[in-house]
C-alpha cells in the first residue's frame, strides 16, 4: 500500500515538474532533427512530428523512393559517422530553417557475431554509427540551442547498454558509451532539477517489432515483449511535449535492468541463463549484416560517395543524388538503420 501511494505520488511530482519546469515541444517553433529518419523508428517520429505540422528534418544515407517520402519532412543525404557530412547539413539547415532545437540521436547498426569474427572495419564502423555519431551531432546543434537557452537533445539508447548479450559486444558497449554521454552531458548543461533551457532526455527501449532482428527472437514474451515502434515512438512524442527529462525504459523489466548490475555475479549468472539472453542471437541471420557490409566496405572505399549532403530532397522530389549511383537502395540496406528489435 505504501509503495503504491510512493508511486503515485512520485508520478504526480514529475507530472507537475515536467508542466511548469521548462522547454516542451511546440511544433509552431521547433525544427526537429532526427538521424536514421529514413526508417524504423526514426521513421515513425518522423511520422508524428510531421503530423503535427512541425519543421522535421531526416539525416540519413538512405533516402527513401518519392512514393514513401512523408510529407513535410525534409530529407538529407548524410552518413552521421562522417564530421564533414554532419556540419555541412547542420550549415545548410540554419540557413534554411532555422536552429534546431529537438535532437534525436537514433542512427544505429549491428553485427551479430562473436568478437573473434568482427573484422576492426566493423567494430569501427557499428562504434561510428552508434557512438561517436551522436558526439558529431551534439557538437554541431548545441551551440545554437545554447544560445537561445531553448532545445531538446533525446538519445535512444538501450537496455542492452546496462546488460548486453553474447554476440552483441560492440553493439553493448556502444549503447553504455551513450548511456554515459546522456549522463555526462545532462549535468554539464545544469541540474535537471532545477534546467530550464536544454533539455535531455534518454530512451533505453527493450526488442522491437522492427525488421533488422526480425529473426531474434525475445527470450521471454511474458516478461521481455517486443515493443511496436509506434508505441515507442508515441512514448517519446509525448515525453517531449511535456517536457520531460531523465530516462524512459521500455517496457517494464528494463527499468529493473540497472539495478540487477548490482547483484552477485551467480545470480546474474543464472538468471541469463534461465532468461536465454546470450543464445537469443544466434538465430540471428547474417544476410543483412553482409550486405550492410558490403555498403559500408563501398562507402568507405570511395571516399565522399555521398556528395553534398547541403543539397537537400524536398518531399515529392524525384532526384536521389550521386549517391542512387552507387547503391541500389531497394537492395543494400542503409548504413544509417534505425534501431532494430534490440534497439
């Protein structure tokens, strides 16, 4: 009974902080950047922002075919892991649009394979995409935030970032290093308690129904469900429209996953073991991972293969730039994959 009442309260504590206590989403004044926009669950807040009228901007090496472009958002050909491509669309969108003022870090990819059979290219590149990516990002779109004491920075992290499985090594610790930079950057921007300009706010979604680990299958169903994206996706709309901070985790085991860290190693131990965690992947097929590859081995072997990511794709334009050149999207799935069903 106490500890329904504590609930409460603390719910409606956060409630009343979130609505008097700083910057919330206003579509009228925001300019949302989103990176891995082109799908997944890039796509899906894409989707919602755009519904509501908002300036919503994808930055991703993937640009989808005219016939799957939503409308109102502005699509940018720009491969996040590469600083250049990362300023000059941050360049070209002041110009443009304006400042933006929400951030979503959500660019993401993976190998499933043991740490002996990732080749350093790909340890480099899932770290680039994932990781350092997002160091990219903030360092381009805070200044401006900053200036006018007004934004949002969201980083979809994990819960693989508290407790990852075999196979996912490089992914795991790409998804601690954003848990840590969240950490980081939210006290170097003020207090949560009391930050009333930029805000941040952490996503550590559980497996979601999303096709780049559509062959996983989630160690339990009763208390790991896979998560629809659309809901994912809803649960950071709303978070940002009431100016949320802090951390989500999804759905409810993943808010226990940090503090199970702290339990002795045998019962971790056997708890991973019973759970089926570490043979979750190894259904994992790797055709996607090979093909992704292959894009990835392509990109990096030809240099800026993108062009000019400042040249912009308005909805409803036929032109895919020099990059339609290179790789068949249809066939080749992008480097910049929204995140999968591990998330």
């Amino acid at each position: 009974m106490l500890f329904r009442l504590f609930l409460h309260a603390n719910r409606l504590v956060r409630y009343a902080t979130d609505k008097l206590v700083g910057t919330s989403y206003t579509p009228t004044r925001d300019v949302v950047v989103i990176t891995g926009g082109a799908s997944g669950l890039g796509e899906q807040l894409a989707q919602r922002f755009a519904s509501h009228k908002a300036t919503v901007i994808s930055l991703d090496i993937h640009i989808p075919p005219p016939e799957n472009r939503i409308d109102g958002v502005v699509y940018y050909e720009c491969d996040v892991s590469n600083t250049d491509q990362v300023w000059e669309a941050q360049n070209s969108i002041q110009s443009k649009y304006g400042s933006a003022s929400i951030l979503i870090n959500n660019a993401g990819i993976t190998a499933g394979k043991k740490l002996v059979d990732l080749t350093c290219h790909e340890v480099e590149t899932i770290l680039n995409v994932n990781l350092l990516a997002s160091f990219y990002t903030v360092k381009a779109f805070l200044p401006a935030m900053l200036e006018r004491n007004r934004g949002y920075i969201v980083t979809v992290g994990s819960v693989l970032g508290y407790m990852s499985p075999a196979r996912l090594s490089v992914y795991g610790a790409s998804k601690a290093g954003l848990v840590a930079l969240h950490e980081s950057l939210t006290y170097e921007l003020g207090s949560p308690m009391f930050h009333r300009g930029v805000k941040t706010l952490l996503v550590c979604p559980g497996q979601m129904k999303t096709p780049m680990f559509k062959s996983v299958a989630t160690p339990s169903r009763l208390f790991a469900p896979e998560l629809d994206v659309g809901y994912v996706a809803d649960r950071i709309v709303a978070a940002v429209s009431l100016g949320q901070q802090g951390e989500i985790r999804l759905p409810l085991y993943g808010k226990f996953i940090p503090i199970f860290r702290a339990f002795p190693w045998p019962l971790v131990e056997l708890v991973r073991k019973v759970s089926g965690i570490d043979r979750s992947m190894q259904a994992f097929r790797s055709g996607a991972s090979s093909l992704r590859g292959a894009a990835t081995s392509l990109l990096a072997s030809s240099g800026s293969v993108l062009g000019p990511v400042s040249a912009v794709l308005e909805p409803g334009s036929a032109s895919f730039g020099p990059v339609s050149e290179i790789l068949d999207h249809s066939t080749a799935p992008p480097l910049d994959q929204p995140e999968g069903a591990l998330a």
